[in-house]
C-alpha cells in the first residue's frame, strides 16, 4: 500500500520531550517505520517549521517525511496551527492529485481536518488517529486548555466523518461515542514499544547504598502530574525522584515549568531530593529507566501513555493512575499499581509498598516485559493498523462498485 500519514505538528523527526513533542512523534515514526518493514510506502506529511528544510527526506527507517509549508516556517504552538490547516490542506491535495495514496492516516484532530479536505480531491479513503480529544482536555483544564474554542465541534466532524477510526484504548471508544461516532467504525489499536530499545538487561547494575530512585518522564504538562508526584516525596524519605522531559539541559534554569516544580519541592522540604534533568534522547532513555526502582506514571488523564509501556519494557515496575490508556497496559498487582489521579497521599503509598517489596518489584517488572512483548511490539501493531486500512480500502471498493451499478 501506498499510505499518506499525515501528522502537522508531530514530525518524525522531532527532538522529544518538549511541551509539544512527544507520544504522537514516537508513535508514527515507529508505526510508519513498522509498516515500511512490512513492504508498504509510507510519506509522513507534517508542517515545515523553518524555512531551510529540505522538502522531503528519507529516514533510516525507509520512511519518508515531506515538509509541507502552511503557516510561518519556525516553530508555533500546536493550540494556535488551526488557521494555517487550509493551506495545509491545498498543499496535501496539490501533491495527491499528482501521485495519489492509497489511504490517508491522519494524527490528530487537526490533521484529520486536513486530511478530509485534501482526501476528498481523489477520492481517497481516511483513517483518523486522535491521540487526545478537545472535550476530554476541557473536562480536566477547564479555563487552562489553550485549544481553539472550535476544537470540540470540529473534533466531532472529524470523529464523524472519517471512513475509520483508530482508537489506541478501550476507554478512547466510550469517549468517541459520547460525540456520536459509530463504534462500529471505530478499531482498538494501541501505540507500541521499541522492544529492541527498551529491554531489560542482565545482571542488573548493582544498587549499592543509593536511596531509592523513583522516576518521571514526559513532556512536563501540568495534566502529566508531575507536581503530583514531586508532593508525594514528602512522604517518601530515603527516596530520590528523577524528573525527565522539558527544554534541554542548559535551558533548564529559565524554564518556568521546573521553576515552579522546584518551589513546590521547597515548600514540599523535598529540596536536594527531587531533580530535574531536561529532556533526555530516546536513546539513552532505557538506561536512565532501568535505573530507577519504580516508574511514577501519574498523569490526571492519559490518552495512551507510552512511557509506562517504556518502563514495562525494561522490566521497571509501574505506579499509575487508573484513568485512559493505562487501564489497558497496566495489569493492576502484577506489573504496577494504580492509584487515583491528584492524590499525593496514595501515589506515596502504592510506591511504598512497592519499595518495600523487592521480590514482588522484580516480578512485577518480569511480567511488565512479557505483557510489553506479547501484545505491545510495534510490529503487531502495524500489523492491526494494516488490518484496519485493509477494511476500510475494501469498504470503499464496494461503495464505488455498487455507486457504478446504479449509474
Ligand atoms: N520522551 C523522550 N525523552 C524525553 C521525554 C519523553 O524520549 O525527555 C519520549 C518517551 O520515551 C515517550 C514519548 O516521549 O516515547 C512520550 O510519550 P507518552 O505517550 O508517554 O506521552 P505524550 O507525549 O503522548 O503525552
């Protein structure tokens, strides 16, 4: 199959754990890499956000990216992109009419506006990816999330219009019913692991006398909970937490996120226990989580959550909260614990009774990695992705068969 997946502010080729780099860069740059080893094409389109950018370029993976200019070449936050998606769009179709995909996957919900637009010039069937959703964000931020104001109607057309949804957790699927989405036009098809990145490594570096390690890693969003997790270390002495994600690691002393992480450490009296190490290479990432005794994946919601995925992976057991995604990776009691979301009290808690348990840690973080390997690879999941566009391209053979018979 030819597939045109295309992702407007997420680029493949993205330094991650920024405020707007993050699962949905991973995600389709392992799932288009995963279906290019699977002897498919795939072009990711995403917009050009400076001016020097070659227009396309060919990824180690095979994958191709192509650089679409909509909107002023440099970076611009995802929250203000929505005027720049008709021109998106135009540049998609120009380039489709010209060499047309076999199915279009679009990422986010903006991308899916753009998607339907351009798809319709040929005719080609769209599968959407929603990897969070406008009326989820408002439920939790209230007045704090910056999205358009027409987010949530327009998420809704998307939701509506497209030929195939892909949701990446159960609970996805009772929030896209919600806005009138047929579940009968929605798959489950979750985000994976790099299995050959995050492993688990033999024998395990000795811990020596170091207190205990907790860690928490992502983009450092207030609805990440990490200022959850830094007031859960008031009830946790001899233990350290290393906080991941954000600008580089000489940006660190201007970010106002970890400026204001770092004042509730102080009034937490956690000072000299919390630290915060910028964003990390996804490269060098699996040392830093085998190096910690138990992940804190805390977030107040979670459209998917990869990290925790990441964790299990390398055998780290998990403490989570029970909301989006995580209720379907983690296995409550046998690779990580759940906690309820904003709740510094029980997030200490649960991770007491983790570090406390070292026998049960180590089986925990086993069975992590054999729940990550049976059914989170990124090929299985290109495999399932394949499946979806292999449906809807039949489908759509049949409603073009049957619109010639009634001609
Ligand atoms: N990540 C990284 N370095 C960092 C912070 C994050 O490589 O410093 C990666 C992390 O490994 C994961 C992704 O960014 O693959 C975050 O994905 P997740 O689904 O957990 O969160 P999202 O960004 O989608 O909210």
């Amino acid at each position: 199959m030819r597939i045109a997946m295309v992702s407007e502010h997420a680029s493949p080729l993205a330094c991650l754990g920024g405020v707007d780099a993050g699962g949905q860069n991973v995600h389709v740059a392992a799932l288009s890499a995963a279906l290019v080893a699977r002897g498919h094409e795939v072009v990711v389109y995403t917009r050009a956000d400076q001016s020097a950018l070659p227009r396309r370029v060919r990824m180690a993976s095979g994958v191709q990216v192509e650089h679409v200019h909509a909107g002023p070449p440099r970076e611009v936050p995802k929250d203000e992109l929505l005027p720049y998606m008709d021109a998106f769009a135009v540049q998609l179709a120009r380039r489709w009419r010209l060499d047309p995909p076999d199915v279009v996957h679009g990422h986010f919900w903006m991308s899916g506006l753009a998607a339907i637009k351009a798809a319709g010039v040929t005719a080609t069937p769209v599968l959407q990816t929603f990897h969070a959703l406008g009326t989820v964000k408002r439920r939790w931020q209230g007045a704090g999330d910056t999205s358009p104001t027409a987010r949530i109607g327009l998420e809704r057309r998307v939701a509506c219009s497209v030929d195939r949804i892909i949701a990446t957790c159960t609970d996805e699927v009772a929030e896209l019913s919600a806005m009138g989405a047929a579940e009968g036009r929605i798959d489950v098809v979750p985000c994976g692991v790099d299995l050959d990145l995050f492993k688990t490594v033999d024998p395990q570096p000795p811990r020596g006398d170091r207190p205990a390690r907790l860690l928490v890693v992502g983009r450092l969003v207030e609805r990440k909970g990490i200022e959850d997790a830094v007031r859960a270390m008031a009830y946790l002495p001899d233990t350290e937490l290393v906080v991941v994600g954000g600008p580089s690691p000489h940006e660190l002393a201007g970010d106002p996120e970890i400026a204001r992480l770092a004042a509730i450490a102080r009034e937490c009296g956690t000072v000299g226990r919390v630290t915060f190490t910028g964003r990390v290479t996804h490269d060098e990432l699996p040392a830093v989580i085998r190096g910690a005794d138990v992940l804190l994946a805390v977030p107040w919601y979670e459209p998917f959550g990869i990290v925790p995925l990441e964790a299990m992976a390398c055998g780290v057991p998990v403490v989570a909260t029970a909301v989006g995604g995580l209720l379907d990776t983690i296995v409550a009691g046998v690779t990580g614990v759940f906690v309820e979301p904003r709740n510094p009290a029980a997030i200490a808690a649960a991770t007491q009774g983790l570090l406390a348990d070292e026998r049960g840690r180590a089986a925990m973080g086993a069975a992590g990695r054999k729940r990550a390997q049976s059914r989170y690879g990124w090929d299985w999941v290109a495999r399932k992705t394949e499946e979806s566009y292999l449906s809807v391209l039949a489908e759509h053979r049949d409603a073009v068969r049957t619109a010639e018979a009634i001609r």
